[in-house]
DNA sequence: GTCTATAAACAGATAGAC
DNA sequence: GTCTATCTGTTTATAGAC
C-alpha cells in the first residue's frame, strides 16, 4: 500500500481547510483549487463532498474508540490522569480532524461514522472525573475536554510545546491536590 | 420603546439557528420557516443575512468591551479574579450568542462589528493570567476561555446551576492556591 | 484518471402586487 | 409590512470526451 497521491492530497487539502473555514464553509472548488485539479477529479475518488469528511474523521473517531477501551480497565482512582494524558495527545494527533469533528457534530451526529462519537466522549467525560457523576465534576470535565480541543486547532504552535501545558491545566482542574490534614 | 414583534421574533429565531446550526449551516430560509415568514419579509427588516448577524452580537460585543475597561483598571493580583467571574457572567448572560462569535470569528474578524473582539479577548486572556505573559498560564487562560464558551451553548442547563461550576473550575485551574511554607 | 460542459438544487437578494 | 415571483450566483453532482 503507497502510492495514489492526487487521492491522498485532496484528503490532506481537504482536512486543512475544513478545519480552518468549517465544513460548511469549504466549497468542493476551494478543495479542487488548493489540490490543484478539478471538482470532477474530486468526485472520481470520493463519493461526495459528506464521504471526504468521513475518512478524514474515521482515523481519529478509531483512535478515541480505542483510548475509551483502554480507559475502562483502569480503577477510578488513576484512570483521570490516563483520560487526561491520552485524550491531549489524541488531540495533538489529530488537531484538525477533531476540531473539524467539533464542527460537524451538530450536523452529522447521527450519520455512521460519527454515531459512536457522543457515547465514547460521555464516557471519556465520566473517565475525567474518575465516574463520580458529581455534577460540578461533570461539567469541569466538559469545560475542559471543550477547551482543549478549541485550543488544539491553532496549528500554529509547537505540539510538543503545548502537550505539557495542556496536561497541566487539566490535572490543575480537574485532579484535587491530595488533603494536607 | 416596545412594540415589533417580527422584527424581534426573527432576531430570536436567528440567534437560536445561528448557534445551534453555525452562521453558514444556517439559511435565510430556515429562518423564515421558524419564523412563520417568507424570506422577503426577512429583508424588509434587515440589510441582509449578515445585518442579522451584526444585530445579533452587537450587545455582546459591547459588553466585553465594558468588561474588559473595567478589568484594566484593577492590579494584577486581583484582576484574575475579576475576570473569571465577568467572563462567566458574559458567556451566560449572552449564551448563544458568545458561540455564535466564536463560529462566526474566523469569516468576520475584520468587518466593524467584530473587529474589536480579537483585541479585547487578548486583553481578557492577560487578565485572567494576571498579565504574567508566561507561556504555559496562557495556553491555561486559552482552555478556560474556549471551555466554558464551549459549554455555555448548551442552554439545556439552568444558568444559575452553571455558573458557580463554571466558576470554579476556572479559578482551580488559573488561580495558583497560596504557598503553605 | 482527469478534464470540460452541464444539469439540478439551493443560496442570498430584488421587484412589484397587495 | 408581507407576500409571490424572479433574478443571479454558487453549490453539489453527473455525462461524456480524451
């Protein structure tokens, strides 16, 4: 498996721009001009403009999939700092696609590729407050979770200079310091 | 002043389609339905899609300028502070529309309704870290500010409820606890 | 596999009757 | 002040030549 090129490159163009002007706001011209051919070659590798959108999300929707696994074998006492680290550095893989994931869900939650997406996030959630259902709890992780991902799509900046920072904050919020009686 | 009707009724119908569906996902035509008008009658009231839009934040707009000339003349040991409870308060106060700006920013940062939101949420980022310009506290500041802008569009949840979570994960999160030495 | 040409639907906006 | 009808541009998508 390798070579295709002009298909990898709408993925790529197309993945970029989604995530810059949303997906309602990149028009199958603007992709077919940044690749540099036309709406019809688009249309000759991808079913329509809703089946680019899905394989660009299906790799990360995939790995979120596997980190709320991973998350449900942890007891609650460690699986936030797990729920934390993994789910910052699913973000830094996948800046655009989740940030274009977060643009999409209000209209394509209940299309395939993206059903499973609502149920993995709450449990991703529940994992952040180590499933104590406290509602402040709750919505800290959401504020959070909301937070990093808004922050992640400024691909301007260094991942490997925000993981940390990221880390940070959300251990900061949503990890109690342990008593001092 | 009282009475419009229409007129208000398109502004209500417009803000909930804006922040539900985007400013893009969201047409001229889905308003009328949820009006109960035609669209014309749309365009008799306003300039345009866009007018609709400017009238929708312009008080939003206005009171984060208020805000943050208030914040400029506190110290930086109480500014934070100050900040976080004036931001929850404007995210609640404007729900909808805070999510609106941050959907609509990107295509209409340099139109004069929105040109004064970029510099003022600079400013308000320097205040919610006690303007120390490190680099980790500002990337802190960015998640609160994107987190419970993010939660605060889901107006399913009582404001009243909301707010002092809201308000404490962001002082958890950017108000260092006092040394114990 | 890629193109040009074009269809069909939809967007925002206007004209003119009532 | 609201409507129907229409204009104009853009969108997604298809047909068919190369």
């Amino acid at each position: 498996m390798a070579r295709s090129s002009t298909r990898d490159e709408i993925l790529r163009v197309a993945t970029e721009r989604f995530a810059r002007f949303g997906y309602k706001g990149t028009s199958l011209q603007d992709i077919a001009a940044g690749v540099g051919c036309s709406k019809a070659t688009l249309l000759y590798h991808f079913a329509g403009k809703e089946a680019i959108l899905q394989e660009l999300v299906a790799p990360a929707v995939r790995d979120l999939a596997e980190l709320v696994a991973r998350l449900q074998t942890l007891d609650d006492r460690t699986v936030p700092g797990a729920a934390i680290d993994g789910f910052v550095d699913l973000v830094l893989r996948y800046r655009h696609e989740v940030s274009l994931i977060y643009d999409a869900i209000p209209q394509f939650q209940h299309e395939p590729a993206f059903e499973s997406v609502r149920p993995h996030t709450d449990l991703l959630r529940a994992a952040l407050t180590g499933r104590s259902g406290d509602p402040a709890g709750v919505i800290a992780a959401e504020v959070l979770l909301a937070g990093i991902a808004g922050v992640a799509i400024d691909d301007e900046r260094d991942a490997a200079r925000l993981r940390p920072a990221l880390i940070a904050v959300a251990r900061r919020a949503l990890i109690p310091p342990p008593d001092k009686d």
